[in-house]
C-alpha cells in the first residue's frame, strides 16, 4: 500500500502534463498585478488632478 502511494506522488511530480499551462498563469498573474499597481497610480495622480481644478475653479467662480 506505502510503495503505491509512493509510486502515485513519484508520477505525479515527475509528471510534465500541464506544465505550461501553469507556467502560463503565472505569467498572467504577474501581468495583472503589475496593470493593478498601475491603474492604483493613475487613479491617485487623476483623482488629485481633479481636485487642484476644483480649486481652481472655485477660486476664479463667484461665490453665491
């Protein structure tokens, strides 16, 4: 029974099927948390944009 289950993880670690599949999921993981931390930066850049043109604005528009 112990050199069956032996041979079974023996196989299964020398086994070379799918392989590439993983290694292609890495790879679009790594993709993705690198767009993640971009589109973090851009959103912080653009959000603070937009809050130095609301200043902007309210400082040239006359006040109600």
């Amino acid at each position: 029974m112990r050199n069956r289950w032996l041979g079974g993880i023996w196989r299964l670690w020398h086994d070379q099927h799918g392989a590439s599949a993983l290694e292609y999921g890495l790879i679009c993981a790594l993709i993705f948390l690198a767009m993640a931390a971009a589109v973090g930066t851009v959103a912080d850049e653009t959000t603070s944009m937009w809050g130095k043109v609301t200043d902007e604005f309210n400082a040239v528009a006359p006040q109600p």
